[in-house]
C-alpha cells in the first residue's frame, strides 16, 4: 500500500507489541479500580514532597546521597508514567 508516496509495511513485532501494551493495560486498569491505587499515589505524591522538603530545608550530605535519594522519586514517577502511558494507549484503541 502507497500512502503519500511512502510505501506502508506491516511489521508484526509492532503488533505483538501494541498488544502486549494493551494487555498490561487492562490489568493496570483494574489495578487503579482499587483502593490500594490510592494509596500508591499518596504514596509518590509523599515520596516526591519529602525529598523537596529536605533539598530546601537540610540539604544532602553528598551529592551521592542527593542522586540516590533522587533518583527513588524519578524512579516512582517514571513507574507510574509507564502505567498512564499504558491507560491513554487503552482508551484510544478503546475511542479511536
């Protein structure tokens, strides 16, 4: 098939991986149903408000110390990126 002179070719890894990506996000779905969804949130939001807390109030001992305790609250966020990535790929398949 010729869309707009580029030629569309059907690569099945793509495939298997859009539906990898929905089934993790059907059960991430289910998973933000429940009530421990909240506490995970809390959870990052508390994670992320004591590390700005201690950067602006005490500082860190090291610049070592400062990486480790900053990249646990990357690390959170980008889990919980990941999953709303997932959810937002779920509704469009969902609602095109």
């Amino acid at each position: 098939m010729d869309i707009n002179g580029f030629e569309v070719v059907k690569d099945e890894s793509v495939d298997e991986a859009k539906k990898e990506l929905l089934e993790k996000a059907v059960a991430f779905e289910e998973m933000t149903r429940s009530k421990g969804w909240g506490f995970v949130k809390a959870y990052a939001q508390e994670s992320l408000n004591r590390f700005s807390v201690r950067a602006m109030s005490e500082g860190f001992k090291s610049m070592e110390d400062y990486q480790l305790e900053r990249g646990k609250v990357a690390g959170i966020f980008s889990l919980l990126n990941e999953i709303e990535s997932a959810l937002k790929a779920l509704e469009l398949e969902r609602n095109p």
